[in-house]
C-alpha cells in the first residue's frame, strides 16, 4: 500500500509578510499547498497583509521531482483574488536525507541554497539537522504580485513500509 511513496513532508506555513493589498485597505489571505494531485489550505487570516498562521499540512512525497506549489489568495464573497504563488523544489532536502546523517550535532546546517533565478528564495535557505529530523526553513517570494513573502519550514518524515528514498 505505502509502496509507492518514498515519505512525507510537513510543511509548516509560519507566515506572509507584506503581503499584496486585495480589499479597501488590506486582505485576508490564505495559502493553497499543491503538490501533484494533493491540495491542502491554511485557515484564512482576516485583515492582515501579514499574517500569522503557522500551520501544518503533511504531503505525501511520490516523487521528488515534483515541486511544492504555494498559492496565496485573498478570500472574498464571490471570487478569491490571487496574491501571488511560488514554487519550491523539494530535491535538495531529499538529497540530505539520502545521505542518512547519524551522530549529527543538533541544528547543524549541512546545506545552503541561495536565491536565484530558477528558485523562488527571497533570501539563504538553510537545510540543517534538528532533533534527529532533516528540516529546512525557506523564505519565497511570490510571483505574478507587486509584493509579499512566505516564510516556512519543511521537514521529511520517512515511513515505515515505504520505499523510501
């Protein structure tokens, strides 16, 4: 049944920072995870260009490849309007658990990801060991908007009976 997943990944959405105004003089946000066929949602913030969500939603990781799609949008009466999206690659934090770390000094960084142009950071993203677990924080920007960012946490969980990575 678990065959075809390699693991999980928890994606913990902290917050966004100024973020795009959709209404009068704010918004009320919230952010769409797609990865594949999955789709989850955070709780919508009311009037707030910088909300606080830290929420967590877990995927199921079939294929490294396929990357985290964030779409943030401003709830409204009728239609959502778009605030932006970002996609993360998810290849790199894979490649450190491949590397089955054991014996490894709590939050030590094993890798540094620096914005680009084929990536979505705002800003270094770090990818360190903490508790034992491969966890790595991110801060994207968003595309297709005058503004706003998204700040999260990402962290692989294997599970028992899965193929594994």
């Amino acid at each position: 049944m678990l065959a075809h997943l390699i693991g999980l990944v928890k994606v913990r959405v902290v917050r966004g920072v100024n973020l795009a105004v959709r209404d009068l003089c704010s918004s009320d946000p919230y952010v769409i995870v797609r990865m594949g066929k999955q789709k989850l949602k955070t709780r919508v913030i009311k009037k707030s260009t910088n909300p606080e969500w830290n929420e967590e939603l877990t995927l199921s990781i079939e294929d490294a490849a396929v990357p985290i799609r964030l779409e943030v949008y401003d709830k409204d009466t009728f239609i959502d309007d778009s605030m932006g999206h970002a996609e993360l690659d998810i290849r790199p934090l894979v490649e450190i658990v491949k590397m089955r770390l054991q014996d490894v000094a709590d939050n030590t960084v094993v890798k540094k990801l620096v914005p680009n142009r084929q990536n979505c950071l705002a800003e270094e993203s770090t990818i360190f060991i903490s508790q034992g677990k491969v966890k790595q924080d991110i801060v994207v920007r968003l595309k297709n908007v005058e503004c706003g960012e998204i700040e999260l946490q990402l962290q692989w969980v294997d599970i028992p009976g899965s193929r594994g990575v």
